[in-house]
C-alpha cells in the first residue's frame, strides 16, 4: 500500500509542477469569467447559460488532464528509462499499474476540486443559492467517471507506441461514447439483423459514461440523484475500472520495456 | 550615434505599418457589406447561419428545462420550434404532451439505469426563469441577423412574460434595422404599441406598413404567408373597432375572411359590426 501511495504522489506531484493544468484553470475562468460579465437585456440574473459553459469547460478540462497526465504516464518512465530502476527496487508491476492509476486519478479529483469550487463561487455568487448536493454529485459522478477513463488511458499506453496516438485513439472513443452511448439501442433496432445484433453487444459492452453526465441537472435545477442510483454507478465505474486494470496489468506483465 | 540605424530602421517600419493600415483597412471594411459586421461574421461566413440555428434550438431546449429530444428520439424530423408557437399553446397543449413523451418505456435495463441521471420530466420555465432563454435568442441574432423568428419569439417573452417592454421594442427595432421589409417584425412592433403600450395610433402605422409589405412580397408566392396576413389584418380591424371606425374594421376583416381558416367566425364579426353601423346610421 505504501509503494502505491509513493507511486501516486509522484504524480500527483507532476500535476502542480506542470503547467497544463495552470493553463486550463486560467481558461476556464477567464471564458467564465468574460461571459459572466456580458448582459443580455439588461438581466442580471440570467445565468444558466454561463453555468453550461462552465459545466462544459470543466468537462473538457477533466477530461484533458485525466487522458493528459495518464496517457505519458509509462511510456515516459519507459523512455527515459526509470522504469528499470523502478522495478529493480521491491515494486512489482502490479503495483506501478496501481500506482499509476490511482495517482491519475487523485491528481484529477484534485484538479476538479478546484474547478467546482471556482464554479460554485461564481455561480453562488450570481445566484445566491448554493445547492451543494447537486455540486457534489456532479463531482463525484465526474470523478468517477474519470477512473474508467484514466484505466481505459493506462490500458492504451501499453497496447499503443506514442502517447499522442494513444490520447487521440482514446478522447475519441470517450467522446464517441458521451455523444452517442445511450444511443447506441435505438439505432441497433433500426439496422438488419446481423449488424443490429452486432451494434446492441457493443451498446452492453461499452462502459456508459454519459451517465455520468449530471451538467443538466446543474444547469436546470433538478432535485439530488437518488444517493443509492449514485452509488450503483460508482459500483458500475470500479468495475470497469477494476477491470481495465486488470487487462493493463497482464498486458505489461510480458510487455517488454526496453524502447 | 551608434544606435542611429536602429533608430531609423525602426522609424521606417512604423511608417510602413501605418501606411499598410491606410491601405488595409477599406479593404477590411469591404470584406463585410456594411463595414459594420461582427467579427462572428466575418470569421464564419455563412456558416454563422447553422449555429444560429442551433442556438435557436437550444433557447427552446431551455424552455423545455432540458428535456428534449435528440436526433435519435424522434424518427420524425423535429416540428416547428415550440418557442415559435406560443400563440396556440392552449389548443396545441394536448398535442404537445403526446409529443413530449418521446423517452417513451426503456428499452433495457442500461437505459432504465441511465434515467436516473438524466432530466425525464417535461417542464416549462416560469415564474420568470423565462429570462433563461434569452441569451440563446441573442446570440442567435448575432449570427443571423435574417433570421425574423429570433426577434418576434424572444420580443413575445420579453413583452408578455417578463413584461419588459422597452427591451422587447428595442430588439424589434433592432430586427427591423436587419429586416426592413419583414412584416412578421412589423407585426410584433405593433402588437407592443397596441397591448402593452396602449398607443393605438402608433400601432395602426406600423400595422398597416406591415399589411402593405406582405402585399409587396406575398401575393406573388406559391404558398403566401396567409397566418401573417390574418393576424394584421385582425388585429387591425379590432384597433380599428375599438377607436370607432367601424367601416375600416369591416374592410379588414373582409380581408381576413379571404384567408382564415375558419371564414364563418369571421363573418359573424362582421355581421355583428354591420349591425353596429346600421345602428349609428339608422337613416342610411
């Protein structure tokens, strides 16, 4: 336990000493901060606009550090060759897989910490209402998305060569499933047989991230996520999660590390 | 002395810079048509046209609180933007209910699960959360100027619900800048003047400009615009009845009958102002 916590604080330590996540934060608040500074009709209390592009920048953001930091995580350490001083010491492979992971992902929840207290001071601000159960939700559900996101992202630093391909392959499978996930049923029932059979597997197969899209029920101030629909999909999310680092694991297990 | 041709050679580069811009900039201005467009014009193009589309959408999406469908719910291509059809919301309220339902029973149980994070209720702002919908309509304007719905629908909330009439007039204005020739917008112009600020004669001007540019445009056409035709046409003849100028009312609402769909309503209206003349007039 103590070999992964030393393993995700490294990283966890890369996220503040890299500038990504500076950039970001500024970007999100500055695009934030200029529309929440616009008038339309002279209404100061128009603000569900501004929190979807907040929700929206927010998202983005996770979503780039989470595949960012994931994806150069072992293809670095492999590149400059740490690895071997690494595994030399008691650390198994099983447990850089693990540190790695959860490194990623405590770095994450750090940076959407941050981000949802900017969106919560904004919005509250403007809004004098301050629902944070909604908040809450809304992070937790995000960062629980995000672990099968980094898990998927670890997984593909092993099956792919460069880290730029493997963060391209995998934000386009992730937005791929955020858009068109749920939707996935109704257009398999739509196609011929075989195909349709083909597309309905692949809606069971997928993990369905989009339910861990609650921006709407932010934006449109709808009542709290039964806490126990919350924790099924937690459940759901460390499945998945369990299970692509299980498959990192045995994949790197063999994988040679020589460059 | 030795930073001499530093100097110059910095002198010369302001003045060519200055000299670039005397020559660029009427060139600049020529990329627009009036040499006052938005930058989102010149940037996009016509391609402004989709997102104002979009956004016009999204206002309506607002309205709903986010329940609406996409793309997928529906095999049907998406009806008339709800926004647009205030007017007939009471008759069309049934309709839209059976419309609203389009999640319809889950088809397993991913989906099942999946609604429990998504908005399944169908629900109107109100209570003036109405205002939520604006900025949409504005941007929406922006890049569509053309686009006439944009103004009429978003004056219709500003005037009626949020009772903010001088912004509702001021973007109508703005509308009609864009759109001189819109009758739509004329209409909507006239109905502020005439219900909200009870200026009859104002509204009768702007009515009755409106009336005379569908003539200009619509008769012509394969499907005119005979919704538009009837609201002025109404609408004036009521402005009219109401400051005792019974003929004119009848005038226009003969005008109307032409085009309404339901021609019998109207001519019991008009029987009933002819006997109010005749009652005026017992000698003639």
């Amino acid at each position: 336990m103590n070999t992964v916590l030393a393993l995700s604080g490294v990283v966890v330590k890369e996220l503040y000493r890299r500038k990504d996540f500076y950039v970001l934060l500024v970007l999100t608040a500055l695009i934030t901060l200029l529309l929440g500074s616009v008038q339309f009709f002279h209404d100061d209390k128009i603000i569900r606009y501004l929190k979807e592009i907040a929700l929206l920048l927010i998202w983005i953001s996770g979503l780039v550090i989470a595949v960012g930091t994931t994806a150069r995580q072992i293809p670095a350490e492999r590149e400059n060759r740490t690895i071997f001083p690494l595994l030399a010491k008691p650390v198994t492979r099983a447990q850089v897989v693990i540190g790695k992971f959860a490194g990623c992902w405590f770095a994450s929840g750090l940076a959407l910490i941050v981000f949802y207290v900017f969106f919560g001071i904004v919005v509250g601000s403007r809004e004098n209402h301050w629902p944070f159960g909604n908040y809450l939700q809304a992070f937790w559900l995000q960062w629980s998305m995000l672990a099968i996101v980094i898990g998927l992202v670890l997984l593909g630093s092993i099956v792919f060569a460069a880290p730029s391909s493997n963060a391209t392959i995998c934000l386009v499978c992730i937005i791929g499933i955020l858009l068109l996930g749920k939707h996935l049923n109704t257009i398999a029932l739509q196609q011929p047989k075989p195909l349709g059979t083909i597309v309905y597997t692949l809606y069971f197969l997928i993990p369905h991230l989009e339910w861990y899209d609650v921006r709407e029920l932010v934006e449109f101030d709808q009542p709290l996520i039964p806490w126990a629909y919350c924790g099924l999909a937690s459940l759901y999310a460390a499945a998945y999660t369990s299970m692509l680092l299980f498959a990192t694991w045995f994949m790197f297990r063999r994988k040679a590390l020589n460059v | 002395m030795k930073n001499g041709p530093a100097y110059l050679l910095l002198m010369l580069l302001v003045t060519a810079c200055f000299s670039l811009a005397t020559i660029v900039q009427p060139r600049a201005d020529r990329w627009s048509q009036r040499g006052q467009d938005s930058v989102l014009k010149v940037l996009l193009g016509d391609g402004r046209r989709l997102f104002a589309n979009h956004f016009f959408t999204k206002a309506d999406i607002y309205f709903h609180s986010g329940y609406y469908p996409s793309i997928f719910d529906t095999a049907q291509p998406q009806r008339e933007n709800h926004l647009a059809s205030h007017e007939e919301e009471h008759d069309a309220h049934d309709d839209h209910e059976k419309e609203a339902d389009f999640l319809g029973r889950p088809k397993d149980w991913v989906e099942r699960f999946g609604r429990h994070f998504m908005i399944t209720k169908h629900t109107h702002l109100e209570n003036g959360n109405e205002r939520e919908i604006l900025p949409w309509l504005k941007l929406s304007a922006e890049l569509d100027p053309q686009l006439i719905d944009t103004y009429t629908v978003a004056a219709y909330w500003l005037a009626n619900r949020m009772h903010r009439i001088r912004e509702a007039e001021d973007f109508l204005r703005e509308g009609l800048r864009a759109n001189p020739n819109s009758y739509e917008i004329l209409f909507s112009l006239g109905r502020i003047y005439y219900e909200n600020e009870h200026d009859a004669a104002r509204a009768r001007n702007v009515w009755e400009l409106g009336l005379r540019r569908w003539n200009e445009q619509e008769p012509g056409k394969k499907e005119p615009d005979k919704l538009a035709l009837e609201e002025l046409t109404v609408n004036l003849a009521r402005l009219e009845e109401n400051e005792g100028n019974l003929d004119k009312a009848i005038a226009y609402l003969e005008m109307a009958k032409k085009v309404s769909p339901a021609p019998q309503n109207l001519e019991q209206q008009i029987h009933e102002l002819k006997q109010k003349v005749a009652a005026h007039h017992p000698a003639a």
